[in-house]
C-alpha cells in the first residue's frame, strides 16, 4: 500500500516529504539534545537539578512547535492528493496549497533558528544549534521543491 502511494508522488513532491521528515527529526533533536543541567556543576546535597530545555525557550519553542506542525499538515495534504478513493474539491491547486504551508514552514524554521542564536543564552547547548539547521534545511527543502512543483503546474 506504501508503495502504491510513493509511485504516485512526484519526484519533488518527495524532495517535500524529506523536507518534512527533516523538520520533525530537527525538532526531536531539540527536545532531545537542547537540554542542559541548570546547576551548571553545583552539588547541592538533597537538591535535584533541574533540566533546561533551551530549544523551546520562550517563543522559540512556539515557533519551532507551529514549523513541526506546518510540516506534519503537509505531509498530510500529500497524503489526501494521492490517497485512493478520496476525492476532495479543493479550493485552490494542491501546487499553491503546498507552496504556501511550506514557505510558511520556512518562515518559522528560520524565526526559531534566529531567536536561538539572538537569546544570549548561556552556554547553550550544540543540540540546540543543529536542531535549528535541521528545521531550516528541512524548511528550505520542502519550500524550494514545492515552488518546483507550482512553477510545473503553471505549465502544464
């Protein structure tokens, strides 16, 4: 059944699914990798340290969650394009659809990545710097290939 869906997606139609798999593995990266002991060395008997998450400091966070969540709304638009037995009217091409959710994906990937490196934070973690270039690449890659696919179904 996976297969059958795959043969109907175009070639950059894919390079959009990769895009998006970027994007959701940047923003795992984050929660992951992005954290940091908040005692910062200290032993304070009976104290349990805390963990700081500094990828999803303040409106970071939020905009790294709405990029993840643009990005799994593409996959799912993809998804009700190709799908069997669906037949949705749609009230404009899937082509402008798609070029819209992923230059907004886009436009979120890099305020997340800017707001990351312009917070000041102390010592952040690498974790957090390589999520923000995976959620930019991720972005890039799904806006760049999706304009492909519009520019194509200007032509045809």
């Amino acid at each position: 059944m996976l297969n059958e869906l795959w043969a109907k997606v175009s070639a950059r139609e894919r390079f959009v699914v990769y895009g998006a798999v970027a994007v959701v593995v940047g923003w795992l990266v984050g929660l992951i990798m992005g954290s940091v002991n908040a005692c910062a060395g200290l032993n304070v008997p009976g104290y349990v340290c805390p963990s700081v998450n500094y990828f999803s400091w303040s409106t970071a966070g939020t905009t790294a969650i709405l990029s993840l969540v643009l990005a799994i709304v593409a996959l799912v638009v993809l998804y009700l394009k190709i799908a069997p037995n669906m037949n949705i009217t749609w009230p404009m091409p899937v082509a402008q659809i798609m070029l819209g959710i992923c230059g907004l994906t886009l436009i979120l990937a890099v305020i997340t990545a800017l707001l990351n490196v312009t917070d000041g934070l102390a010592s952040p973690p690498i974790g957090m710097y390589i999520a923000d270039v995976l959620l930019v690449v991720g972005g890039a890659v799904m806006a760049w290939f999706a304009y492909q696919e519009y520019l194509a179904s200007k032509v045809a």
